[in-house]
C-alpha cells in the first residue's frame, strides 16, 4: 500500500540547517550565505506565502520563497545582482521535516532547475536533495553548463514517517539561481 499522493515540502518553511555533511561535505573556506535581505520591504517574508520580486525590484535576497507561475519555489541567489563578485550565497544547506509520511514503494519526484552557469571555469556546481539518510537527487555540473531542470524520481526503499528531515543543499562558486519546485509523493501507478 502506497502513502497518499501529495507535496513533502511547503517552500515557505525552509530553515537554515547545519546538517548533512555526510551528504555534502563540510563547507569549504570562504563559504558564506547572507540570510539577511537588503532593500526588501516584504521581509520578514510573509507566513505561508510566496514572494513576488516585482513589487520590489530593489530587493536583494539569498534564500526566498518565491512567486513563479502557479508555484512557490525555493529559490537561492549565488552573487549579489549590483555586483557579480561579491559573493551572497554560495554555500547553503536547508531543512524542514516532511509533510507526510512515505511508504516503502512510494515514488517521490524532486524537481530542480539551475539558471545557466558560465563562471568560474574551470568550476563545479551541485544540488542536492535529501530523505532522511537517502540522497535522492545530486546533480553536478562543470562549468560551463546551460540552464537546466534536474529532477529525481526515487521509489522509498523503507518507510519514513511524517516528520523526517528534508534537506535541500546548493553549492556554487559564479552567479546564479537555483529553484526547488517542488518535492512529492507521486500517485500510484495502478490508480
């Protein structure tokens, strides 16, 4: 028997996690993440709501849920808009606790997407998405790379109760974006 089908994650709810170096290594020298917003007048961000930039164009931000389409998505900022060489977030790892339990069976599906990477060559990008003590996505890239949608489709080998630590982790040494989508047990094949 399958879990019912649904999103894991609510994009609105991430924190800031020191967890997950046994996935992602130790960050490196240098590694830093400006959590603090400038120039953003809808920060704090609202509660269990999604951001939309162009209300505020001035707003600089590293980690925000963010109004694209029809979706919140997690969105993480590599360098600062105004200044390509000032770094603002180029090493994060993120959690929160599942919305629902999995099943051993169940699919879950990891949508991602990077926005192009052009710099520093030579150079590495990486994202990364964890269930629990399973990495179920871990996308790296040389640099150069165009943009791209990584996604994952993982079937549970076990259960996982409601609860259970998600990870989302990107690290990146040029400009860029990268989204979370969306995290979710998918339905049944046979329904």
């Amino acid at each position: 028997m399958t879990s019912d089908p649904g999103p894991l994650v609510d994009n609105t709810k991430w924190v800031q996690s020191d967890k997950g170096a046994e996935f992602f290594g130790a960050p490196p020298e240098g590694a830093v993440c400006e959590l603090t917003p400038i120039n953003c007048d809808q920060y704090p961000w609202p509660e269990d709501d999604c951001v939309d930039f162009a209300l505020t164009p001035s707003c600089i931000a590293s980690v925000v849920p963010e109004c694209l389409d029809a979706f919140t998505v997690l969105a993480v900022y590599t360098r600062m808009p105004t200044d390509d060489r000032v770094p603002l977030c180029n090493w994060i790892t993120l959690e929160q606790p599942s919305l629902r339990a999995i099943r051993a069976g169940d699919r879950v599906e990891v949508r991602t997407r990077h926005s192009q990477l052009t710099a520093p060559v030579p150079g590495t990008a990486r994202i990364g998405f964890v269930i629990g003590d399973e990495q179920v996505l871990d996308h790296r890239v040389t640099l150069p790379v165009d943009y791209d949608f990584p996604d994952a489709l993982w079937t549970a080998p076990k259960d996982y109760p409601e609860g259970t630590p998600l990870l989302f982790h990107v690290d990146n040494h040029g400009q860029n974006e990268y989204m979370l989508i969306e995290a979710s047990i998918l339905p049944n094949a046979s329904e």
